[in-house]
C-alpha cells in the first residue's frame, strides 16, 4: 500500500486528470536551467524533447539556460541547443526561438551561491532540471535547502535515484526538505513510452481483457527489452551502473506496476501512482530466492553488418567491475490477482534479432478430443511492442482447409505514431505541472528494495557472470 506518512507519498493539489498533452499548456513564459548541460543526456534527449514541446504547444515561451562547472560562451550553447534542435527536425522558427534566447552560466551545483545566481537569471517561471549523476543529486538538494527559492520553483531529476535503497531514501529526503511533492518530477522517459500509455487503454477499455486478467488465465508475463545496440561510447557511465541497475531496477519495474496494478478511480496522478505503489510494494524476488537472477555479458561477434569488440575490451571498461549487460530477474507479486504468476524481465545489449515487448502468456485451453493442435502449442499470447505501442494477439483457430486442426493466426493493430517522442512526452507534463508522468518517492524507493537482494548477491559474487556472442540471444540455456 501507499506510504501516507512519506513526505513523498502524495502531492498536497490534484492536478488535471489525463495523460499530458503538449498542446494543452497554457501559454506561459518558462526558463529550465540544466545543470550537466555539457553532458550527452542534455544533448542527445532533453533538447530534442524540449523542442519538440515548444513545437507542438500553443503560445509557450521558452528559455534555456545552460549550467555546468566547464565554462562556455552564451553564443557557443546557442549553438549547441541550436545543434540539438535542428537534428531532432524540430522545426526553423523553434530552433530560432529557443536557441537566440538561450544563455550559459557557470555553476557549481554544490556551491548555493552558484544556485542562488543561476535562479535569479531565470526570467520566466524556474524549473531546475538536475540531469547530474546519482551522487550529485543530494548535494544539490543540500546547497537549495541553504538558499530562497522561488515559490513557482519546479525541479526535475533525472535516473537513476540514488545508488541503492538507502541512497534512494536520503535523496528523497533532501528533496522533501527544498519543494513540496508536487513540485518535483523524477524523470524516467520511458513512462512517456506509447506502450506504457497505452497500458491503460489496453487494460480497462477492453472488457475482454480485463476479465481474464489474472493468476486464473495467465501463465506467466514477460517483460523483454533487449537491443541491438552497444555502449555507444557511454562506457564510463554504464561500466558503474550495468543492465540490471539501467533498465530493469526503473524502465522495466514501471511497466510491470502498469501492467499488474489494480484499477486506479480516475486517470490522475493520486490514484495511479497510488495504485503503482500499491502493487510494487507486494513485488519481490520470486521465492526471495535472489539465485533466480541471471546475469551476462557480450563476448566479441557481429550484429548485423557491426563487429562489435567483447564488453571487457571497450573503451573506458574496467573487466574487475564484472558488470553485466544482460540481466533477468524472476519476479512475484503477491496480491490475488497475480497469485503464483511467474514475471519475468530482462534487458540486454548486442542482442541480434531483439525482443522489446510485454508478452502476456495464457494459459492453454483444453482442447476437445478430435481438433488437432498445432505444434507451436495452442496458447494464446498477448504481445505489446515497447518500440512504438502495437499490439498483437496470438490466436489459435479452425483452420480452412482442415476443419479437424487448429491453426495460429495473429490479429494486430497500431496506436499510430505520437507526435511527441518519450522523452518529449515526459517534459510536456512537466511543462504542463501534471506529475502523472513523474516517478513518485514511494515508488522510487520500493523500486530499490524489489532489486536489492540481486544486487547484493552480485555484489558478493555469488552468481555466475555468463557470457554470450554479440549478435546472439544471450547464453543458450536462458
């Protein structure tokens, strides 16, 4: 259940029912100052995201302000956000707009003074957008508890929250001590996934689905995000975080809330991060049995038409780190519906021919005497892509030309493409001030403690690292 007595737990106001929707932000002047703004995370995604908002609503007024220790011209992060924008195609006149007005301030983001300074240049209404490593996070907290704020203050943080539970719950007690819940988004991009969304919709606009969504129709649920992509380049942050920490400890655990969670009243942020904390706090490890984790990483192959080196001899890895880039967890949740449902998640890099959906196995039906099954198995499986929101249903029917056998067809159907990417999707609802799409501080932390036995057990070399060929699907026997 929701922690009532976290500080964390609920914001004070309700805010407009629904999913956020660029085009419904007031016109309205903002200035987000993004302290890491020379990192690839403000680069390659908020900007981009930030753009494509500014494109997509009416009337909204955007400065940017650029803050990091390693000073820079105003005139050379124009050009950079100007880079940014003009790569995502956001259109000329919003690239103009947004990289003319857009200035750079050096700050220490530890120092108040720096704080206070990047505060006041702030013309419109702040947000403070921290996309800083995890250990930065309380100390910037620390240094706004020194100094006063703005009442409109908004401030965002980016994943991971913390480095581990107790990490988590310090953060978040610091940031209680600056703003209110309600004025705080912790940003996970993949909430503004289509599929993620569209959880929802699947779930309780489909009566169908909904009556057999339980332990008494479904085997098992598996959520699978695996890619063919590498480190890119990104080796010295993801040499200290890996896969189980990167996607399944956040991205991954968020879709399972949504697809396991009880039906919320309404579609507002109370009800659905209360139904989100609600089924996270009855998730654990299967059998709290952390051995049911596997871990791997990729060896030297090729994906596609790319040779990619092994994991170890990447820039920027150090091999004694053992960190994996293919994890699996076995996970329980102990509520009525899901009683006995094995769910499984995993990610991983270098995957040839990879598999990004939520797979929700059926139980098989027991076919009358004189049908033939077919030999894949008369199961009927729902798959839901995390790359874009389609949706198949694998069904088993008579076939045509053969009234005494069962065939598999599949039924599909598409959302369509969003205007907005996940990570604008996300940023609308900040601009918007609706935290439905903001990770709430009971949720970050039940999210930590799901992982931690895994990470203990890793951490103490209990379970095997595996090893698997890029361009492969991981070791043989998973």
């Amino acid at each position: 259940m929701s922690d009532q007595s976290n500080p964390s737990a609920q914001p004070d106001a309700e805010t407009q029912a629904g999913i956020p929707d660029a085009e419904s932000i007031e016109p309205t002047t903002r200035t987000i100052a993004i302290l890491g703004a020379n990192g690839d995370l403000a680069k390659r995604l908020l900007l981009p995201g930030l753009g494509q908002v500014v494109d997509a609503a009416r009337d909204l007024s955007l400065q940017i302000i650029g803050a990091a220790r390693t000073p820079q011209t105003d005139e050379e992060w124009r050009a950079t956000v100007r880079s940014s924008l003009e790569a995502a195609e956001v259109s000329a006149k919003t690239a103009h707009e947004v990289s003319s007005t857009a200035r750079f301030i050096p700050t220490d983001a530890s120092d108040p003074d720096d704080l206070r300074t990047l505060l006041d240049a702030c013309t419109g209404s702040p947000i403070l957008y921290i996309a800083l490593p995890p250990s930065a996070g309380q100390k910037v907290a620390e240094a706004l508890a020194q100094i006063e704020l703005p009442d409109d203050l908004l401030i965002a943080i980016e994943k991971p929250f913390g480095d581990d539970l107790a990490d988590a719950q310090a953060l978040n007690a610091a940031l209680a001590e600056v703003v209110p819940e309600d004025r705080l988004w912790r940003i996970d991009h993949f909430l503004g996934n289509a599929t993620v969304l569209g959880m929802l919709g699947l779930r309780f606009g489909n009566r169908l689905l909904e009556a057999g969504w339980s332990a008494e129709h479904i085997e098992k649920v598996e959520i699978v995000y695996d890619e063919e992509l590498g480190v890119e380049g990104r080796a010295a942050f993801y040499d200290s975080t890996g896969a189980l920490r990167d996607m399944l400890q956040s991205h991954l655990l968020m879709v399972l809330a949504l697809t396991a969670m009880e039906r919320p009243e309404a579609v507002t942020p109370t009800a659905v991060h209360d139904r989100i904390a609600e089924v996270l706090g009855a998730t654990r490890i299967w059998r709290d049995d952390p051995a049911t984790a596997r871990r791997a990483r990729y060896t030297e192959g090729r994906v596609g038409d790319r040779l990619f080196p092994s994991y170890v001899d990447e820039p920027d890895v150090d091999a004694s780190h053992d960190t994996e880039t293919l994890a699996q967890v076995l996970l329980q949740v102990d509520t009525p519906r899901w009683q006995g449902v094995p769910f499984v998640l995993r990610s991983g890099k270098a995957i040839g021919d990879p598999r990004r959906e939520v797979a929700v196995h059926f139980k098989r039906s027991e076919v009358p005497t004189g049908l033939e099954v077919p030999e894949e198995g008369a199961d009927t499986v729902l798959r839901m892509s995390l790359k874009g929101g389609d949706v198949d249903l694998d069904l088993v029917v008579t076939g045509a030309e053969d009234v005494d056998g069962l065939r598999r067809i599949a039924l599909q159907a598409s959302p369509g493409t969003a205007a907005l990417d996940a990570y604008g999707q996300v940023l609308a609802g900040l601009l918007q001030e609706d935290t439905l799409l903001s990770v709430r501080g009971d949720v970050a932390e039940q999210c930590w403690r799901i992982v931690t036995p895994v990470v203990n057990r890793w951490a103490d070399g209990e379970t095997p690292l595996e090893e698997y060929e890029a361009g492969g699907t991981g070791p043989a026997d998973w």
